[in-house]
C-alpha cells in the first residue's frame, strides 16, 4: 500500500491524490440521509467545505511526511570545504566549530579524519581535539580560536628562552603564533619556521635578519 501512494504521488502529485481520495469518500457522503432534507445550494456549500477540510489533511500529512523524512544536516560539505582550506585561520576555526555543531552523526568521524591531515595547523588540531572533548560532555561547540589562542600564548611565554635583546620576546612570540595558526602549506610556512630555528640556536645574525626582510616583503606583496 505505501508504495502504491508513493508511485501515485510520484505521477500525479498532491492534486491527483486530493481528487481521488475525494471522490472515494463523496461517494459514500452523499448516500447519507441528511442529503435527501436540505437543498442543493446547501449541498453545494457543504461539499466546498468537505473539499476544503480534505485538501487542508492532505497538506498538513504532506508536511509531517516531508519533515519527519528529512535526514540529519550533513556536515560533510563543511568538512570538504574545511580539508581545501578557507581563506584564513578564522575561518578554518570557525568551520570546525560548525561540523561539530552540526547534527549530523558522523561529525565526529568527520573531526578526526580532519585531526589527521597532513597539511593542517597546529591551532587547528588543538581546535579539533577541543571541539571533540566539548562534544563528548554535550556542549555547544564554540569560541575556539580565542580558547586556543590563550593557551597556545601562555606556552610559548613559558618555553622561550630568556635573552638581553628587547626585541626577542616579542618577535618570538609574534612568529612562533603565526606558525601555530598557518597552514603547513602556506607559502611563507618554511621560511618561518626556518627563521625561528635560526634565531632561537644563533640569536639575530646576518642569516635571520635577511630572512626576516624576505617575509616582510612577502607579507607585504600579498596583503
């Protein structure tokens, strides 16, 4: 029988299946003996009414079916759009944010498929991993990249060495974030991380400064 009612919605749509369940039941209604006692401008009047009722069902079991039918939101176009990279570490935050946020249930295979991927930051990781930890103890997933900025600025205070030139800490600081919140295969990622591996062996020499200049200018031709 459902099938029967699938494959006529599928030809004729809601207007055929109104027609004939009306006609099913106009049948029946008007062998009632009430018929025989009022005229036929009433008669009139009450068929538009039973129409009317009829068509209004219809409509509202078309609605519960379409609802009731509908699948949970499918996260993994985010997730798609998430593993090409977005136009900048915020987004990519807040796309993490949104699969974890969405209902669909494979959002957490989704996270940590995403977790894994080579090319990825480190802030993002971190990010995944709290969004895993927030969904686990139900929680809406959200705020992530000021939660990781704290933290990731706190470590790196902690762990820099300390040194006479003023300039250290807070070029340092400066660098070591960028590197944390950037892709792997952002341009300039290498040249970065090469410029905080000389600086934190050898101080500012000659090799450091050249490098630094290279990036300002990078950073500045695409800005």
């Amino acid at each position: 029988m459902e099938r029967l009612w699938k494959a006529a919605f599928t030809v004729g749509g809601v207007a055929a299946i109104g027609a004939f369940v009306f006609w099913s039941l106009y049948k029946e209604w008007l062998s009632l003996p009430i018929f025989s006692q009022i005229t036929a401008e009433q008669t009139f009047v009450v068929m538009l009414v039973f129409l009317g009722l009829t068509f209004l069902s219809l409509l509202a079991a078309f609605a519960l079916h379409i609802i009731g039918g509908r699948s949970p939101d499918d996260a993994f176009p985010l997730y798609e759009k998430f593993r090409e990279g977005l136009s900048s570490p915020e987004e990519n935050i807040a796309q993490i944010e949104r699969v974890a946020n969405s209902s669909d249930p494979k959002k957490e295979k989704y996270l940590r498929e995403a977790a894994s991927l080579p090319s990825i930051s480190f802030i993002e990781v971190d990010a995944i991993n709290q969004a895993l930890e927030d969904i686990s103890k139900k929680k809406i997933v959200s705020n992530l990249k000021e939660r990781m900025r704290q933290k990731e600025i706190a470590r790196i205070k902690e762990m820099l060495p300390i040194s006479d030139d003023p300039m250290f800490k807070p070029i340092m600081i400066s660098s070591k974030y960028w590197r944390y919140v950037n892709r792997k295969n952002h341009p300039q990622y290498k040249k970065m991380n090469n410029f905080i591996g000389i600086v934190l062996v050898k101080g500012f020499n000659e090799e450091a400064i050249a490098l630094s200049r290279e990036l300002e200018n990078e950073f500045r031709s695409v800005s």
